[in-house]
C-alpha cells in the first residue's frame, strides 16, 4: 500500500504490476478516481508495437492504483485498423455527455502517409466496450496532434489541439462530442519545432481558463509554457515555464498530460506527466532543442547538416525507444494569486 507519491519512481498497481496509462488522464465520479492512458506493456522499441491498447485503473486515494482492465483493445488482426498494434495512437482523452448519456474517446493517430487524425469511439460505461463512430477525422481540416478535451459546466465542450508544426487550436465540439462544429481560434503561433507547442493540458480555476503545453522535441523532455486566459478562446497570457526550480530546463524530464482538480480540496490541483526517457537523464536540452532547429530548417548549410548528423547518432528517435519503461511525475500546483509553479519533490502526501 502506498501512502504518498513517489514522483520517477516505478509505480505498481495493486496487483505489484507496472502501472500502463501514459499520455493519460483523470476522470472521478461517486467517489471513485480513474486513470486512463496508453498501455505500453508490450513496447520494446523493437518489435513494432507502439501500444497495445488504452488501460483504466481505479482508486479511491490517488495513490493506489486497481487495474480495471483494457477498456479499448488492441486490433491485431487487422492491420488497417487505427487500433492496430503498429498504429501510432496517443493520448487517449474520454468526456461523458449527459445529453446522450455516452463516454466520449477521442484518440489521435498517425498515420502511415503522415496525416495525423482522429479516432472517436462512444460507450455506455466507461469501462466499455467502445464502438468507433469516426475514422480519419481531421478537425477543421486541419493535421491535429497532440490535443486535450475540456467540458464546460453547461455541458460544452471542447478541444485544444496542435496543428501539427505551426499553432494551437481551440475549436469547439458538437453537441454529442464526436466532431467539431466549425468554431475555433488560433493560439501561439511559432515557426517550426522545437517552439512550435503541443501536449495541451487545460484546467479551471476561480473562472481563469489555463493551458499547460509542451515543445515539439518528440518523446526528449523540454520546458513546459503555462497560459492563462479569461475564457476558452482567450487571449492567453503567457506565465512562463512553471517549473522555474528546475535547471535541466526539461519539465523535471517529463511532459505533462493532464492536471486535475483533487476532489474535497480546496484548492489542490495535480499536474501529472510521463517520464518517457527514464534512463536518459542526462541528455541536455540544448542539444536536441538543436537537433530539432537544423532538422525543420529549409535550408541548412554544410556545417549544419554535419552538427546534425553528430546530434542524430547521440539522440534516440522515436522508434527505438523502449516506452514500457516510462514512468510518471505527479507533482502539486502551488499558486501565487494567478500563476503557478511546480517544485520537485521527492515525496510528498494530500
């Protein structure tokens, strides 16, 4: 049993198994907490598995974890499928509609041309099973990322996501959740990775809208930006990177996926985050911030493409890095008026 949060440690369920729920989430409900996310369990690296399936687990303390089980499988089968073992899908995002009484999964998926998509799929439970209504869907057009849903207390909702390499989009959803309805707005507007932001994760608090997002640096750690806004269309004023104590300048080497109000308490919100690269620690920030300036340059020059190639042999890229290993940072919010900030601990208890 555990009795706190150990952040970067390995984290077992109640079973002593290694918790899979990455790029994931929170949701609560009658007293009960439930953690949902990409399983990594089969993902060396090697073998072409990008994830077997999105995982839930329930909990009553935040601390201890139960393993409800795969509540969307994996599709060997079909090798077309976007649930396809070999499918790159991420970040799994669930909403419960109350007009039509159905959770809401919306899953992003790269596919083999590029495109980057999404997948919705509804259920009666939670728990499933989930059916897919929409394949391919590319919001307003557009290549969609890394994105976060977010409901509002009359029952709106909406979806925060980057379009890939240039911007982030708020566009609002329709009233079952499983497509946009046209209306939208363009956020932080930059050039190219490493600055171009992604992995959006949207909270509230005493009526402020607030956006945590990450670098495009792939799964390599980079600093977080935080914004805050009046409304859910913003503007957004930037705060900076809210982890100020942190001199790798890599968000503690994780990348934030959610964060969540903890039930009962006034004010106690919950950053947590993957730590992808557990076992690269010390890789530096600035050498793969470079990497990634050279590699979306139009035009790089002899000597650029040499550093890059320099970079690249000391780097790991996407696809061999062993994913099953990651391990998760959970860390409080600690607020001054406004703005925020994340300080490392090694413990620490609700």
């Amino acid at each position: 049993m555990y009795k706190a949060f150990y952040p970067g440690r390995e984290w077992l369920d109640t079973d002593g198994k290694p918790i899979q729920a990455h790029g994931g989430s929170v949701l609560y409900e009658k007293g009960t907490y439930y953690w949902y996310g990409e399983n990594k369990e089969k993902t060396d690296g090697k073998n072409g598995i990008w994830h077997w399936g999105v995982r839930l687990y329930s909990s009553k303390d935040l601390y201890n974890w139960k393993d409800e089980g795969l509540i969307i499988p994996p599709e060997p089968e079909d090798p077309s499928s976007p649930l396809h073992p070999s499918s790159c899908m991420d970040r799994p995002h669930i909403l419960f509609n109350r007009k039509t009484q159905k959770y809401v999964c919306w899953l992003k998926i790269i596919e083999k041309d590029g495109r980057q998509t999404m997948t919705v799929m509804t259920a009666e439970s939670l728990k499933g099973p989930y059916t897919r209504v929409k394949t391919g869907l590319m919001p307003l057009g557009m290549n969609a990322g890394d994105f976060d849903l977010a409901r509002d207390e009359d029952g709106k909702a909406y979806i925060y996501f980057d379009r890939v390499h240039s911007e982030l989009i708020c566009a609002e959803l329709t009233e079952d959740y499983t497509d946009v309805n046209g209306v939208f707005s363009r956020h932080f507007p930059r050039l190219q990775p490493p600055y171009v932001r992604e992995a959006p994760a949207h909270f509230e608090r005493r009526g402020k809208h607030y956006l945590v997002t990450s670098g495009t640096t792939g799964y390599l750690p980079n600093p977080s930006e935080a914004a805050l806004s009046d409304s859910w269309h913003g503007p957004f004023l930037l705060l900076g990177d809210p982890h100020p104590g942190d001199p790798s300048h890599t968000s503690f080497h994780s990348q934030i996926s959610c964060v969540f109000k903890v039930e009962g308490n006034e004010d106690l919100y919950i950053a947590m985050a993957d730590r992808w690269l557990p076992g690269r620690m010390n890789l530096s920030y600035e050498d793969y911030a470079e990497w990634f300036r050279i590699r979306f340059k139009k035009e790089p020059s002899p000597e650029e493409e040499a550093r890059l190639e320099k970079l690249s042999n000391r780097l790991p890229l996407d696809n061999d890095i062993n994913t099953s290993l990651a391990s998760y940072v959970w860390l409080p919010l600690s607020f001054d008026g406004e703005n925020f900030t994340l300080s490392w601990q090694e413990k620490w208890s609700i």
